[in-house]
C-alpha cells in the first residue's frame, strides 16, 4: 500500500445521481474526508490528491446519448493509480473506457439477489448470495481486460474487476443496500488505505 495515501481524501465524482449523499454518509462513516465534484469539475482534478475515486451513477441512458464525450471524460481511470470504484452509470462508463458495449435490458427498480462467482476483495465477508438495491436500465458487457465478479437473474455483469488494478464496476448501488451494500463500500476503501478504513456502525 502506498503510504502517501494515508491522509488522502476520497473523491466522489458526482454524475447526477440522488444517492449521492448516501456514498458521502457511508465515506464518512468508514473515517475517509471526501471530495464531491460534478462532471464539469473532472478535467480540473488533480487525481493524484486522492486515496481513491467513486464514480456516482447518473440520469443518464448511454444508449440515447453521445458515448464518446463520456469515454474522453472518464479516461482517467485508466492511468490513475488509485483504486476506483464504479458505481450503476459508473460501472458503465469504466466498461465504455475498456471498450465494452452499454445496452438496453429489463429495467430494474428494486431489490434483487446477486450471485457472487469468485472470491474478491470488494466482497470479503458477504458470501455467495448478497441482496442489493438495483436502479437501472441499461447494462455493459464484460471488457477484454476485466474478470466477472457477480451476476444476477437480469444482467449479467453485475461487478467486475480489471485484471491488473483495483478498478471495480457494480451495476448496482451499494450506497443504499443497507448493510451488505455499506460492507461492499467498506471493502473499497481499506483498499484505498487499510489504516483510515473504520469499521461501519451496523443499524
């Protein structure tokens, strides 16, 4: 672990999303300061002030808008040497990136169970089955450079991991999937900085 990370904040790049406030409440929790910043902010960033990145989900249907724009925006992550986090359109802009395709599916506006298919980090202690709160229509295929982590009965790629780095992508949101969902953001950030990441409160 790089040990400059150690008072480093955590920046939240804030795509639009109304759970925002949630990743910032559990952030909080875990004993990380944080940064929000809207998608306007990002070209401004200096990337290496940060312990780790959130990439927030967003309004936004990837099918019906100009994907390109969104690839130039988020090319960062792919040089960055901290860990990120994608987060539902977070998830899928890390795909784009990679050269992933976004598509339509079923639209999913509740709870459902994902099947977690190898052991990872991001799930340390949760298990095979984990129930989590899913707020999408539009999925991504799995990138060259990236290894399926879970699954689901209505997508496929649910979370993934590149192969090399610390780069995640969960489709669903984990910020507001009660204590399973704040345990997968906890995992994150010990691997942002072992030593700041506290153990959440359990409600």
């Amino acid at each position: 672990m790089n040990q400059g990370r150690a008072s480093r904040p955590i920046l939240v790049i804030h795509c639009g999303s109304d759970k925002v406030n949630s990743i910032e409440t559990v952030v909080l929790q875990c004993g990380f300061g944080l940064r929000i910043v809207r998608l306007d902010e990002v070209k401004e960033v200096s990337f290496a002030d940060y312990a780790g990145i959130i990439i927030s989900g967003a309004p936004v249907l990837l099918t019906q808008t100009n994907q390109h724009a969104y690839v130039e925006l988020f090319n960062f992550v792919s040089s960055v040497d901290c860990p990120v986090l994608g987060i539902c359109f977070g998830h899928q802009v890390i795909g784009l990136v990679y050269g992933a395709n976004v598509f339509r599916g079923p639209e999913c506006r509740t709870h459902e169970t994902i099947q977690v298919l190898q052991e990872d980090n991001l799930f340390h202690g949760l298990g095979t089955m984990v129930f989590v709160d899913e707020d999408h229509c539009e999925g991504v295929t799995l990138p060259d450079q990236f290894v399926l982590l879970a699954r689901s009965g209505s997508y496929t790629v649910e979370a993934m991991k590149h192969r090399e780095k610390d780069i995640y992508g969960v489709q669903f949101h984990p910020e507001t999937s009660n204590e399973q969902g704040r345990k997968i953001v906890h995992n994150f950030l010990r691997l942002c900085n072992p030593a700041t990441a506290r153990e959440i409160p359990r409600f």
